[in-house]
C-alpha cells in the first residue's frame, strides 16, 4: 500500500503542518483526527487497515491531516473568541492549501470528508458551509453543537457567541438554509451519519437528522448497539460506510 508523509509551513496558519497520504488512486477522502488524535490517528487506530483493500485495489486515496484541537476549540488558554478565529483560519487552510495539493496528486472527481467524535463536527462543519466542494460525508459520533453540555463534555465556548460560532455550528446554520445554492447543493451531497443509542451524543445526532429532513437532505443516520465512541467501532465503520 502507498503511503507518503508531507510537510510544509502553512502561510496561513503559520506554522508546520504534517499530513499521511495512504493509497495511489480512487476517491479523495480527506480525514479529520479527533480531538487528541495526530495526523497519524487513523493509521494507529487501525481504520487505514480497515480500508486496506480498498486502497490496494484504486478504489480511495486517504488524506489524513492534523485537527489542530488544541489550537481551536480546547484551546483554553485562548478567549473564546480566538478559538473560532483560529478554526476559520484553520478552514481556510484545508480549503486553499490541502484540498488544491488533493487535487495536484490524484484528479478523481469524487472528494468525500470523514471524521471520529470532533473530527466529525469538523468534518460536517466543512460540507455543510462548502456542499459544492464535496461528493460525500461520512462522520462518526459527532456533537454536532459545541456550545452544549452533555454529560462531561462542556460548553467549548464558554457561553460567548458571535457570528462565526453561528456559522461554523450545523445545528445552528441549517435552520436559516431557505433555498439558495448551498441547500440546493447540499441535497446533492451523501451523507453518512453514526451514532451509538448508548452513546452521549445520541440526541445531538436525532436532533441533526431532524433538521435535514426538514430541510429535505436526504442523509442515512446508523445507530449501532452500545456504545459506539470507540476505535473498534469506528474500524469497523469505516469497512462499511467510507
């Protein structure tokens, strides 16, 4: 199996950013870690593995970058305000920077976006606000809202709110999609959502679905048995969905 490691300093974000390529041809999929997870997440917790013959045979390429947690939404020594502020910087990043590299080494026309747990709010964040850019979605036991509280996970902005908050926030935005190219290019999109029915985002995911079908998207939300938020799960996801 082909895998390529690169490196270059982003102008925008200014700094080094590193990223793992695994396959030689097929669909683009760009993958988002979660909120601890490294550029090389998906190749430790086995889902690269999962794909294995997929990539062998030409079918996907994957794309596995940094999610800069640390920087953006965790990033708790900064004001709520510069944690969004560096996730819009973040988001210019992959759409000016990784997605023209995609691109640049395989020109197939199918790009989808994957992510695990805040890797799959990131991941629905980009499709929603960019539908035209993308063929498919698949996210797997996301929180879908960051400023709620469900059982441990608090509140990643600490009450403050503003225009971007809204806007880079699904549940926040779709509401106010009445027609336009983006809705309608969003109903062009496959959307695969996965949750487990013990897991803590549950609602959060029901809540999501619901706002789709109102919005006429069509989408498959999965709910597995248990509890879901788990590397094994996701592996065996990833074999199904992606």
């Amino acid at each position: 199996m082909n895998r390529e490691y690169l490196r270059w300093h982003s102008p925008r974000l200014h700094r080094e950013m590193e990223l793992l390529v695994f396959g030689h041809a097929g669909a683009k999929v760009l993958m988002f870690p979660t909120r601890e997870g490294r550029f090389w997440e998906y190749e430790r917790l086995g889902v690269v593995e999962s794909l294995a013959g997929k990539l062998q045979a030409g079918q996907l390429q994957l794309y596995c970058i940094e999610g800069l947690a640390a920087e953006t939404f965790y990033g708790f020594d900064r004001h709520p305000a510069d944690r969004i502020r560096r996730h819009t910087v973040f988001e210019d990043y992959i759409l000016n920077e990784v997605l023209p590299l995609m691109a640049s080494k395989n020109g197939h026309e199918c790009t989808i976006v994957h992510g695990c747990s805040l890797g799959a709010f990131q991941a629905a964040s980009l499709v929603f606000r960019h539908p035209h850019l993308f063929r498919k979605l698949v996210a797997f036991s996301g929180r879908y809202d960051l400023t709620i509280r469900v059982e441990s996970f608090g509140d990643l902005f600490d009450g403050y709110y503003d225009d971007a908050v809204y806007f880079h926030t699904p549940t926040h935005f779709l509401p106010g999609l009445n027609g336009g190219w983006q809705l309608e290019k969003l109903r062009e999109v496959e959307i695969v959502l996965t949750i487990g029915d013990a897991d803590p985002f549950l609602d959060n995911n029901y809540h999501l679905s619901r706002l789709l079908a109102e919005k006429q998207v069509g989408h498959r939300l999965h709910v597995w048995n248990g509890r879901a938020h788990r590397a094994g799960a996701w592996r065996k996801m990833a074999g199904l969905y992606i």
